[in-house]
C-alpha cells in the first residue's frame, strides 16, 4: 500500500470501515511509514476532539415541559374547531 491510498481512506480506517484485509493493509503501511502514522494520529486526535465537541445534549426539563403544554394546548384547541383531528398528532 502507498501513502496515497493510506491518505484516501484513513479515516475509514479509523472508524473500522474497511474490510479486514485492508484495514490490515492500512495498518501494516502505518508500522513502516512514521510520516503516515503521523497523519493518522493527528486524524484520529482531530476526530476525538470534533466526537467530543458535538455530543448530543438533551433539553432542558423546563423545555420539554413547556413544549408539552404547547402541544397539548394546540391540540385541544384544534380538536375544539374541528378543522383538524387529533389523529394528525399521533
């Protein structure tokens, strides 16, 4: 394998995307090569880095509650008009 084909799918790589045998491939290169080892540890730390930046956060309780309120109230003034069932909020 060469530097080129490691540079094209290292990240691949690193999120264990590739077949066996290239991931080997990859990983064989890396133990010889220290430039592309290199590039592959700033990858791998960049990717960590972005991974823990854009966790999932949920929303605040007091969110989730005044959107439930919201939610209902829409849904009961809706029912009460009769434009609209309460089956299109199911």
């Amino acid at each position: 394998m060469l530097c080129n084909d490691v540079k094209r799918v290292v990240y691949f790589f690193l999120d264990g995307q590739l077949g066996e045998k290239k991931q080997q491939d990859v990983n064989g290169h890396l133990s010889l090569c220290p430039e592309c080892e290199q590039r592959a540890n700033v990858a791998r730390k960049l990717r960590n880095f972005v991974q823990k930046r854009i966790a999932r956060v949920g929303a605040p309780d007091h969110l989730k509650t005044r959107l439930q309120r919201s939610i209902r109230a829409f849904r009961a003034e809706w029912a009460n008009d009769g434009s609209l069932s309460n089956e299109a909020f199911r």
